[in-house]
C-alpha cells in the first residue's frame, strides 16, 4: 500500500497539529501529500458518539480512542531512593483529530509573555506578533471582533451564555467576584487577571476537532491527498542523513513509504519516540537501545512539561449539577498571579469542573481544578527498552521545582477560601481533597460494567449523607479533609506530592531552539537538527508550556509550521 508511489510530504499522526499541516500543505494542487493516523479515520459526520459528544469524557475514557496501555509518573522523583512513583493511565487521543477529538475543548491562546518567552529562548520569529496572524486563521470567533480574533477560520469558538451556567459555575463566579477579581470576558483579548466565560471549539452541539474543521469531505476529495488509518510508523528512514521515507504497520503488513519530506505531528510523548526509535536522540541511550546513531541530538525527550496541578472535590446539590441539556463540563475560569519571585503575570489557573467523571458518581462530584499555568518542572520521554515500538516511558517529574510546589500551595489555600464563600459553598454539600485511588481511575474507564456500578453508587449517595461522606472519605479523599492539608504544610507538601498530576498538556519534549544551543531539537523552521527532510509540528517543539490549554496553541504551531513550508516551496 503506497509503496510505488513517491510523495512529497507525509505527515505522521493526524492530531490537534497534523490534520492542519496535512490540509495546508495539500492545499496547493502541486504538492502529493499523505497523513498516516495511528487511530481510526472516521470522515467528518461518520464520528462515533462518543467522538461527537461535547462532554470530552466520554471518549477521554473509551480504550478505543487512546492509547492503550500509556502510563505515565506524575510525582518529583524520589532522589537517591527507590522509585516507588505509580504509573498511572494517561489518555492521549489516538483517532484522527488526535487530542483535539478527545480533549475538553477549550480555546484558549494563552499570554503574549508567553510567546516573546520563546524568542528569548532561541525560537525566532514566534513572538507574540509573529504567532498571532495564525492564531486568527485557524479560528472562527462567534462571540468576539476586532484585531485579535479570527472570524473566517475553520475551528468555530463560542461562549455558553451566563444565564445557562449550572449552578456550581454561577456559585464560582459569583464567589470570585465578591472577591474582588475582575470579569475579563474575552479571556483571548484581554490578559489581566480575572474570571471569564470559556471559549469551547463546537458547532451545533457537536465537538470541533482538527478532524472536523480541516479534513472535510472537500478537502478529503483532492486528488493529490491521501489518509490511512490505523498506520503505525515504526521509524523514520534515511540515507545517510537525508530522509527517504518511512516504514509503516498497517493491519499486519509492514511496508516503506518515499517521501521528500516527512513532518512527525505524533504529539509530545509520541514524538520523541518516533525520533529515538528513527536513531536521533542522545547517543549514549541509542546506544542503550541498540539503535544505529543518525543524529546525536541530546535534547530528544528531554524538557517534557505540563500543567502540575491539584483538585479539589465538590459534591454537588442536585439543584447545582448539570441539566440535561448541557453537556459540557465546564464554563468559566480565572487566570491569575501568584505573584512569587521571577513568575511572570497570569502564571495561575482556576477552574469549576461540573462534572469529574462521565458515570452517575463522577455527575454528582465537581471539581475544583486547580493548576501552575506557567510551570518549571521538566521530565524526559524515553523509549521502553523492552519493546521500542511500545508506549513510551514518561515521566513528567511534576513539583522538582519547588517554585510549582510553592505556588500550589500558594493556589489551594485561595482555592480553600473560595469554596468557604457563601456564593460557592451554598451549592455544595461537601468539598474534600481529591485522592484519585486505583480504583477511581478503573471506574473511569468507559464500560457497561462500570456504567451500572456507579450508577448504584451514585443513587447511595444522593440518599444518605452519611454514607455519601463514608464513601468520601475511603474511596476519594484517603480520609483527609481540607482542614488536615490547611493546618500542617507536611501534610500539605505530601498530598500535593501524592495527588499532583498533569492536564493533557504535554509538551517540549523536542524543543524548538537556536542552533548552538545543545538541547534544541529543531530550529525555528521546525526542521530538526542534524538531517534533511525531517520536521516536527506538535506541542513537543513548544520551547516552554503557554498559560493556555494547549490545544489551541498546537493549532497554531500546525498552522504555522504549514505557512512555513508553503513559503519555502
């Protein structure tokens, strides 16, 4: 299958970045290009539900949308010690559409700091003027004009009205506000502190993936654009330095594909794996491996990065909960400033979550979400000595800086104080530090068998308080209250080292950076270091993580990457 036909470019990984690299580029007739998915392909309006559905935990949670088997370590490491860290599910999407298929839908574009931040760590020209024109281009703003919004792109954004927010939002806001914080409204407009109403990627009632909006039946019909589905690439392949091609897994053939130009777009964990098993990465570990040496980039894996954060749980007063007709989890936010030492502006996150889980427990428990928005904590990306061609190794290394531990704290004593507010905490009947045990996480998993179990539970629940509180305290908060993290900063150092974990927001692990700088991978053209014909547009080249969701940032980098190409052609 495609092994007589040369291309021009193939993309690899048909995600949040690669659906929009592969419908830039096969935009101008001349170039043949082909996107391999590892996922199933599904032509817009063929998605399954649980694809369709706005409430992102239903395929977050599905097997059959993931990667099955990807584990990650969230934790510090332990030092000298023992590495007892557990490794728990990470459900990185694996459809086309990648994450923008499985993830919560937020749009959100971040701070301009962040940005004019990449320049200054050797990514030229991705300022915030330089990445601003592709942030337009890549959305559709329902709600917002003006110069910082798009309004004829593919990924249509709009804004729930207040007046439809569940009651434990309205309770958030209304709390936030008696505190003095401010109502930004378009949180991609204005970037001082405050609470806002969230930007969601959907139509309709219907998700907007990367899928949706630039794989359309239209784009799918040039005849100079290919897609095949459930095609694992094993490695990237060259002669000498320059890229030839790649060699794929598909329904058990084994087959090299030509190509002029490959772009890897397989997201920050898969990335760096696909450079590794292709023999670019540290020396050494190839050699570890027993891969051939092409190229010996140190940076590959290394810098991995994301949101460090801490939740707590808020059992909802029936009357607080979701109606029916929303599905969507979540409404408004609030960035804010920590205001520790040498962290920029808006270097916190806050958001109610009215729905945790998509069983009947997780309907009734609503999240305090809170996170670092610009962390320093870095972790590596290796390959899994024992099966190269396997998930993985992660470790995100979460709260070894201990400026993201301090300022977690800094965050749960405000997040403490907000649910005391009578405006929030008179829509919950009880708020507890979230624990997510073993067994939480295997009833997160889509299932009949679960689908029934929690729906039991939740009925418990709702009818008596005090087993709902027994439930509580043995089975998601490990028996602590808020008061015993509050009174005791141990307390508090342990439970964050215990509970912290990320939001799907991988990124850096093949960072973009100047070219005597030994840990960048790619230059700012996105071409990686030390061969030809080799380019990376994921979040993995991100050179520090936005204070955004990162989905629509890796739109971005798609887009830009693409515009980058098209110029140079």
């Amino acid at each position: 299958m495609f092994e007589n036909q040369k291309f021009d470019y193939v993309i690899v990984g048909g995600g949040s970045a690669g659906c929009v690299v592969a419908s830039r580029l096969s935009e101008r007739s001349s170039n043949n290009v082909l996107l391999l998915e590892a996922g199933e392909d599904f032509v817009p309006g063929t998605e399954p539900a649980e694809i369709r559905d706005t409430f992102a935990g239903s395929a977050h949670g599905n097997p059959r949308f993931t990667w099955v088997g990807q584990t990650v370590a969230w934790g510090p490491r332990p030092g000298n010690a023992p590495d007892d860290r557990k490794r728990v599910r990470y459900a990185q999407g694996r459809v086309i559409g990648g994450g923008s298929s499985v993830n919560g839908m937020i749009s959100i574009r971040g701070v301009p700091w962040d940005y004019d931040g990449w320049v200054e760590r050797g990514a030229k020209g991705w300022g915030w003027e330089d990445v601003l024109p592709y942030f337009k281009k890549q959305e559709t703003d329902l709600d917002f004009d003006g110069p910082l919004h798009g309004k004829d792109g593919p990924m249509a954004v709009q804004r729930i009205a207040a007046e439809r927010w569940p009651g434990f939002t309205k309770g958030f806001v209304e709390a936030a506000r008696k505190e003095g914080w401010q109502d930004l409204k378009d949180k991609n407009g204005v970037f001082d502190d405050g609470y806002f109403p969230i930007a969601v990627a959907h139509h309709e009632g219907h998700r907007t993936s990367t899928a949706t909006a630039y794989l359309t039946s239209d784009v799918r019909a040039r005849p100079n654009f290919n897609i095949l589905g459930d095609a694992r690439v094993e490695k990237v392949l060259f002669d000498g330095t320059r890229v030839t091609g790649v060699r794929a897994h598909h329904h058990g053939e084994v087959f090299d594909i030509q190509a002029n130009e490959v772009v890897v777009s397989s997201g920050a964990l898969h990335s760096p794996a696909m450079l590794l098993r292709s023999g670019i990465g540290p020396a050494g570990e190839l050699q570890e491996y027993g891969i051939d040496v092409v190229a010996d980039r140190a940076g590959v894996g290394k810098h991995l990065m994301e949101h460090p954060g801490v939740n707590f749980g808020c059992y909802m007063k029936p009357e607080s909960r979701l109606s029916p007709e929303l599905r969507m989890p979540m409404y408004a936010g609030m960035r804010w400033s920590s205001g520790v030492e040498g962290c920029p502006a808006g270097d916190m996150y806050l958001i109610p979550m009215n729905k945790s889980f998509w069983h009947a427990v997780g309907e009734r428990i609503g999240l305090m979400m809170l996170w670092v928005n610009k962390s320093f904590s870095t972790g590596e990306v290796k390959l899994n000595p024992d099966d190269p061609m396997g998930t993985p190794d992660v470790d995100f290394n979460m709260c070894s800086d201990v400026r993201d531990l301090e300022r977690l704290k800094i965050g749960v004593r405000m997040m403490a104080n907000l649910c005391e507010m009578p405006e929030l905490r008179d829509t919950l009947h009880d708020v507890f530090p979230i624990s997510y045990s073993d067994r939480a996480r295997r009833y997160a998993v889509y299932n009949a068998a679960n689908k029934f179990q929690t729906w039991v539970g939740g009925q418990a629940m709702d009818l008596s308080g005090p087993l709902r509180r027994w439930i509580i305290r043995n089975f998601v908060s490990d028996g602590l209250s808020i008061s015993d993290v509050l009174e005791d900063d141990s307390v508090m150092t342990e439970w964050i080292h215990k509970t912290v974990l990320g939001h799907f927001h991988a990124s850096c692990s093949n960072r973009m950076g100047a070219a005597d700088d030994p840990g960048a991978v790619t230059d700012p053209s996105a071409r990686v270091y030390g061969v030809e014909g080799l380019r990376v547009a994921d979040a993995s080249i991100m050179p520090a993580v936005p204070c955004a969701n990162t989905n629509f940032p890796t739109i971005m980098v798609g887009e830009k990457v693409a515009g980058t190409i098209l110029a140079e052609g």
